[in-house]
C-alpha cells in the first residue's frame, strides 16, 4: 500500500514539478524553495523505489 501510494506520487511529481537536472540548475545557488522541490522529489523517489 505505502509503496503504491509513493510510486503514485512519483508520477505526479513528474508531471508538475520542475525538473532541475535538465535545467541545469547550479544547487549553491538554487533557492531554498527549490531546495525544498528537489528533497521532496528525493524522499517521494527513495520510497518509491524501497
């Protein structure tokens, strides 16, 4: 169920959330609201994939 539901949200992060690493976003001066996308996307993968 929890791994369902994380393989759920990975997909809508992918459709509407940016993606960083293909615009080249340089992470030292990434703002802290980008920071927070890019953890969110990180945790939502992690477990996705658990």
């Amino acid at each position: 169920m929890k791994k369902k539901f994380f393989k759920f949200l990975a997909r809508v992060n992918k459709h509407f959330l940016p993606s960083y690493s293909k615009l080249q976003l340089n992470l030292s001066k990434a703002s802290k609201v980008q920071l927070a996308i890019i953890g969110w996307r990180v945790f939502v993968t992690k477990n996705a994939l658990d």
